[in-house]
C-alpha cells in the first residue's frame, strides 16, 4: 500500500463532563475512566487513518500529574503520528477545564499503539503518515525510538537490534566525552 494520509486528518477531539459517578471519594475523576476515555479517543483516530477496525496493541507510561476535579470538562485530542506496517502510534493530549473558574490545564500526555485488522482479526497494511507542522515532523521522528523502547521492553526485540535507541546513548556518550 503505497497511499499516504496527513497527519492531521486523523485529529479527534473528544469533550466529556466529570459526573459524580466518574470519580473517587476524594470526588476527582478516577484513572481508569481517563484510561477509558483516552483509548476510545486514541482508537477513532486510528480508526480515521485506517479505514479499519483496530485494536489497542499498548499504552505508554501515563502519571497521573494533575486530578481532574468533579464538574470539570475534559477535552481528550489524540492524533496519529506515525503508520508503521499494521501499527500506528497516537499521541493523545488531556486537558482539564474548570469553567466557572475560567481556568485550563494540560493534565496528561500518552502515546498508544493501535494495529489495523482485517475483518478476519488479522493484521492488515495501513496507509503511511505524512506530517506538515513541527510538531507533527517531531512527533513522527521520534515515533521509531519510542516503537523500539516499547518492543525491547515487552522483549519483543534485542536491545542490540533497536538502532536508533542505540544512536542516542551513542550521541549522548560522545556528548560526555567532549
């Protein structure tokens, strides 16, 4: 499959209220509801890039930096950033809103792994990505060192095989060197 899609054309932007059920004693919305909401977000921009039904191959690392409080809003954008054979990569930004406060905060950060099956639950071929702003060209740059952490550590590659991990500790050795 030689086509290729614009990044941007994958956005999504999902808004959702904290409502008393959404949250914990402590009335902040609960970390399994934001995982819940991120990954259906994460899954319609992949969706969007593919054409195809997909399924969530892995979530990174997600800290919790910021509670998201009873009766604010949160707006979930997620965006594909890199297409790799059957697996893309989805950057999704969180931000909390308290309106009557008139205030907004950056609250979570996340890249998940989506993979494109066919009707069958096989894997299937996925359209290339072709990013135009900044932040989209540093996004798909880094989408390789991240693909390759992400399989060394679930022992899915040799660490000696992950090359562009490798160039890093390299430049960062000759770096200490100098």
């Amino acid at each position: 499959m030689t086509k290729k899609k614009l990044a941007r054309n994958s956005e999504v932007i999902m808004t959702e209220m904290v409502l008393p059920n959404d949250t914990n004693t402590l009335h902040n919305l609960m970390g399994g509801k934001l995982m819940h909401w991120m990954d259906i977000v994460a899954a319609i921009a992949a969706q969007k890039h593919s054409n195809r039904i997909v399924v969530t191959a892995s979530a990174d690392s997600i800290s919790f930096k910021h509670p998201i409080s009873l009766g604010n809003v949160v707006t979930l954008k997620a965006q594909v950033t890199r297409a790799f054979n059957s697996s893309m990569e989805v950057f999704i930004e969180v931000w909390a809103e308290d309106i009557p406060a008139n205030k907004k905060i950056l609250t979570h950060r996340a890249f998940f792994t989506f993979v494109a099956v066919d009707q069958n639950g096989r894997p299937i071929e996925v359209p290339e990505i072709l990013p135009e702003t900044p932040e989209e060209i540093e996004l798909y740059e880094g989408a390789l060192r991240r693909r390759q952490l992400r399989l060394v550590l679930a022992k899915r590659m040799d660490p000696k095989d992950a090359v562009e991990l490798k160039s890093i500790f390299e430049q960062e050795a000759k770096g200490d060197k100098a």
